[in-house]
C-alpha cells in the first residue's frame, strides 16, 4: 500500500484533516498488535454497541 503525502491543510479541508488525525490515533493505538488482536478488539467494541443500541430501542 502507498503512502501519500498530504495535499490538505487543516484549513483547506477541515473534513479530510480529522479523518487523518482519527487515523493516525488508530494507527499509533495499534501498533505492535497482531491482526487478531485488532479484530478481536473490533468485535468486542462492535457487539458492545450494539447492545447498547438494541437496549435503547427496546
């Protein structure tokens, strides 16, 4: 995969910079773990909000 520079500023695309700052969290977040540890750490999150969701519907 490329890395591409960034042709954006903060003040240019205000959108597109917190969409790099989001990802650059993740991937200082995730760094050192295994994809199994990722995805396992998704499903946990992802199943979590979703009981959270269902419990409000109800």
């Amino acid at each position: 995969m490329e890395t591409y520079k960034n042709s954006y500023t903060k003040d240019e695309d205000r959108l597109l910079w917190e969409l790099h700052e989001i990802r650059h969290r993740l991937q200082k977040k995730r760094t050192g773990k295994s994809l199994e540890e990722i995805n396992r750490e998704a499903f946990e999150r992802y199943y979590s909000w979703q009981k959270k969701r269902q419990y409000r519907q109800a």
